[in-house]
C-alpha cells in the first residue's frame, strides 16, 4: 500500500443510466433554471441526476417491462431500474437485453462496461483456457484412428505392350491414350505436323509414347514407355516395350512389372511371317512375358484395315492358327490365359469401339459364340473383363526396385508384388539387409496412406542414400526374401550362341530374375530330360530343347525366392550375347546361416 496516494473519487464526468436512453453524460456546468444543491460530501462528487420519473420514455421496451414485472407500481419499477443486477433474474429481462444487443449501437457498447453481466458475456468472444486445452487432451487421445485411405479402390492392372518391331505397340498404346481422353486434340494436332514433317504420316499416334528424338527419327522404341489411363472399372498403366532384338533387356525390364501381357501381331502380308520366324521377336517375347509372369496374354491381330488384309476372316485364321501350338509350347493354357481379338491400332477399331459390321460382319458372331476365347467385342471391354489373382495385401512386402534418384531425399521405384505398404514402415533392404523407415508413398505422383499389390509406387526411403539403394534390391518386410549367390534351379534350354554347341558347366550367360541382373556361372549339371522324355541323372551337358536341373553361382548376392514360395521372385531368365538361352525356376537355396 502507498501511504501517500490519495482516497480515490468518482470522476464528475462519468455517464448517469436513464431508462429508455440508456447512459448520457451530464453537463457540468450549473442549470441555470435552479441547479441541485452541491454535494455536501465535497466538490469531486458528481452532480445528481434529474429526477428520473421526468426522464423515463414510457414508451421504451425495458421500462414497459419492468413495470408490467412490478404489476404497475412506478416506485417499485424506478427501484428496480436502478438495481439492474437485480433484473437478472428475469427471463423476459435477460432476452429483451440480449435482443437489444444485437443492434450494436454505441450506448449499448457502453453498458458493456458497467455491472451488466448478461450483456458482457453475450457478446465477449471466448478465448482459449490453457487449464481447460491441457484437460481435453487426453480426450484426443482415446479418439478412434481415422481408417487409412488406400487410394482410388478400383483394381490396377500393368499392361505390357510386346512384340515384332513395327507391329503397331506404340501406335496402339498412344490410340488408347486418346481414346481414353487422355491426350487432348491440340497435341494430336502438333504430333500429326512432327510426323507429316518426316514423311511419316501414319506415325503420328506412336509419338504420345515415343517421345525422344531418336526414337522418333528412327520410329523405333528404344526404353520402355510408360502412360496410364483408366476405365469406370479398373486403372491401367501401359509399358510400351521396345520390339528390337537389341533393346530385349529394356523389354524384360517393362515385362517383369506386369499382369497382362498384350502380344502385339500384324496382319499384313508378309509382317507376320517375318515376325514369327526363327530370329523375329513375335516368338521370343511371348516366351519371355510367360517366363516374367504374366497372369493373361492378350493376342491382338493388329492392321486388320490393310489393303492387304481387307478385316478377311480368313488371314485372321491363319495367325491364330500358327500361334496357338507355339503359345502351347511357351507354357501358356490356350483356353484360360490367352485371347485373341483383331483390331486397328491406327484408326480404333475394336479398341474402345466395335468394328463397323459393315467392314467386318463376321467378328460379332465370332465373340458371342467365345470362338477365341473371348466373349468381349473391343479390347479395353476384354481388359476389363480380365480378373488377376494371387494378390495378397496380407502377406510380407515385397517390392523388387526398378530405378531410384534424388529429390530431397532417396527414392525408390518399383512395383508392390505382395503386401500392403505404408508411410512409416520399417523395411529391410535386400540383399545388404540395412533396415531403414518409409517416410512417404506416392501413387502415379499422389501421396496416399497405403498403397496395395500391384500398384507402381515411389518410396522414399528414410536415412538411406542413392548408394544404397539399387536397381535390382528387394525391399522387405520381416521375414526377409533370402539374398544367395548359388541356386539349384530347373530350366528349359531354348537357343546356344554360336560358339557354343552344348550346355555345361562353366557355361556363363547373364541372370535376369524380376529386376535383377547378375553375371552367372554354371557350377553343375544334376539331370537332363530329353524332349522325349528320357532322363540323365549322370549327364555333363545338354542340347537344345532339354529340361536341365543345375545349380548356378552368381557373381554376387541376389535378392530371390524358390518358386513355390513367391513365384515373381523365383522365376528367371538365362540371356547371352543377345539370345534367350534359358527360362527356368529356382527349386532350392542354401540353407539358412545359424
């Protein structure tokens, strides 16, 4: 307390509450009419009001209320009106106060500042208690998980679009693509200009897909091309994998990511024939998209609308006929797993749209009886159609690596082959078996919650590096695919190279198992089965067209699996100086180390 400071007084300017007016100031100087008495308690007091009873508006709601509450009785009323804490009490009071609130006038903002409660509490905002927050927040914490948003619930599909150089991939993967809206006019417009500028008119299509120069200069696909679109069913990404001999690594690579392989054939006179002949890739990329995994091949007999062709049954039944044994033979169940379907890849028909039945009148009566294993008209209703299984979202995360780079951060591409992956995951890194944490997932470049089998996925990989993380690695979950450098395994010996006129051991050729590659070795030869059927469990080395049991030895460590447990890890392909020699399974791995 400050001994010195002086008794406090009420201010002589401070405003005076009168009914219906609300507060008014009044004046300091003396009425000169008959001013009041001074204040005998000293001069600082504040002069008296007028008599209230000459100042009430008896017209005013409040008054007219508090009279009507004192049943009429004006002293108990001015009574009333100068206690107003006592008018509280009353609802018709409370609500007439709050009503009058809402007209914000500057009188009202006054009354604020007095002892009406009701008012002030009305209209102060509500701020946060630091003591009341703290109290709730264990309530949040006992709120249910939000479920996880898995992405877009329609089923994804990989298409790989195989087959002979010039057989139409690009041009189709590109039609698709339009068809679909996915390519708008203007820039069919700028493609259709490129192509007419190279004298390539008809080539316009496959620039959506081909789109570095060297590719289309030379009208050759060279890497895998990747696009997606979708259907009200399913979403789709295409792979348009390149169809020279040369660039057969490339296509391996499109071909290990997808569910359906879409073996592209021309129908024109002399096409087919140089494709399927010994040498052309027709054969060679249906052996490997077997090989690679694919659940359906899609057979699509394509510029069906050639002058040479004209939509005839007839050349459509010669393709399918000399295709089917060889499928067979591939490992392919004709009735089950392939289709065929004749189609335009340049102008659409039997893509999105059925063939007008007046160019071709025989192809609905050819899907309604299910002739070729279809009971589709157009491609895109046979995609949908199609029903992949064998995807498990319960089992341990697989996801063989494709390629990886840096943006603030590792990130790894790759496919989910089995499991369910989601940010903040702990995963091992096979074969180097560092652990490391998924710190987000993004699907066709949107993050999501989760992603499922068979969707094409970034990860970014938590505390690794770009060293660490290469193409051909498996990222894993617990328990962990094995990483060897020996296999017993079973292949079929397709083709030798030229210096080489038998199989055996010390063979050396290149592994080609999902994503991976690896220099290989063979260490042993166990038994061979002729095509006759005739067995060797003393045999020291193979020919052409025999089934071989032998054990390889990497040059390095490799992420894989027998192929009874996971068949994408377990299956592979021998390559080498540019030939497919082999495709087998891995039977066996080593034991496990204690």
């Amino acid at each position: 307390m400050n001994p010195n400071a002086s008794a406090w007084k009420p201010s002589v300017s401070a405003p005076v509450f009168v009914p219906g007016k609300g507060f008014v100031f009044l004046s300091s100087e003396p009425d000169p009419a008959g001013a009041a008495p001074p204040d005998p308690a000293g001069a600082g007091s504040p002069a008296p009001a007028p008599s209230n009873e000459e100042q009430i508006d008896e017209s005013d709601p409040l008054w007219q209320a508090v009279i009507k509450i004192a049943n009429g009785d004006k002293d108990k009323a001015m009574r009333m009106i100068n206690n107003p804490d006592s008018l509280q009490q009353y609802p018709e009071i409370v609500a007439l106060l709050g009503k009058d609130d809402a007209m914000d006038t500057s009188n009202e903002k006054k009354e604020e500042s007095t002892g009406l409660e009701s008012k002030v509490e009305a209209m102060k905002i509500d701020e946060p208690n630091p003591a009341a927050s703290q109290a709730a927040e264990p309530m949040e914490e006992e709120v249910a998980p939000q479920p996880v948003t898995e992405g877009d619930p329609r089923e994804h599909v990989n298409l790989v679009f195989i087959g002979h150089v010039d057989a139409g991939k690009s041009t189709l993967s590109g039609n698709i693509l339009y068809l679909t809206d996915n390519v708008d006019k203007r820039t069919i417009e700028r493609y259709e200009r490129e192509a007419k500028n190279l004298n390539r008119e008809s080539w316009f299509l496959a620039f959506i897909m081909d789109t570095n120069e060297e590719e289309r200069a030379k009208g050759k696909t060279v890497e895998v091309g990747r696009a997606f679109f979708e259907t009200p069913d399913k979403r789709y990404t295409i792979m348009d994998a390149p169809g020279h001999k040369n660039y057969v690594p490339n296509m391996i690579m499109g071909a290990s990511q997808a569910d359906v392989g879409v073996l592209v054939i021309s129908a024109r006179k002399g096409e087919f024939e140089t494709g399927f002949d010994r040498g052309g890739q027709t054969r060679e990329h249906a052996m490997l998209a077997k090989t690679l995994g694919v659940s359906f091949l899609v057979v699509v007999i394509n510029k069906m609308d050639e002058p040479t062709v004209q939509w005839k049954k007839e050349r459509f039944d010669e393709c399918v006929s000399k295709l089917r044994p060889f499928l067979k033979g591939c490992g392919f169940i004709i009735k089950k797993e392939v289709k065929f379907i004749p189609i335009s890849g340049l102008n659409g028909a039997n893509v999105k749209d059925e063939v007008d039945p007046g160019v071709c009148s025989w192809w609905k009566k050819s899907y309604s009886s299910s002739e070729n294993n279809t009971s589709r008209g157009t491609l895109l209703g046979l995609l949908d159609s199609l029903t992949i299984t064998g995807r498990d979202p319960e089992a341990p995360v697989r996801i063989p690596i494709l390629d990886r780079y840096q943006d603030r951060g590792t990130i790894a591409m790759g496919k989910v082959e089995s499991g369910t992956v989601r940010p903040g995951m702990k995963i091992q890194m096979m074969p180097t078996r560092q652990e490391y944490k998924i710190d987000a997932v993004w699907v066709n470049e949107a993050p999501v919650r989760a992603a499922r089998p068979g969707e094409n996925i970034l990860i970014k990989v938590g505390g690794a590096g770009v060293e660490d993380v290469l193409k051909g690695f498996v990222i894993c979950t617990k328990p962990s695919c094995r990483a060897v450098n020996k296999i017993i395994c079973q292949i079929a010996l397709l083709d030798l190279p030229e210096n080489a006129s038998v199989f055996s051991a010390g063979f050396r050729s290149v592994f080609h198992a999902h994503t991976c590659e690896e220099e290989c070795t063979v260490s042993k030869i166990f038994e061979t089965t002729s095509s006759k059927g005739k067995v060797n469990k003393q045999a020291r080395f193979a020919n052409v067209g025999m089934r071989v049991i032998c054990m390889l030895e990497m040059e390095r460590s490799v992420p894989v699996e027998t192929f009874d447990e996971m068949p994408f890890l377990g299956r592979f392909t021998l390559r080498t100086e540019g030939r497919t020699v082999a495709i087998g399974k891995i039977t066996k791995l080593p034991p496990k180390k204690e």
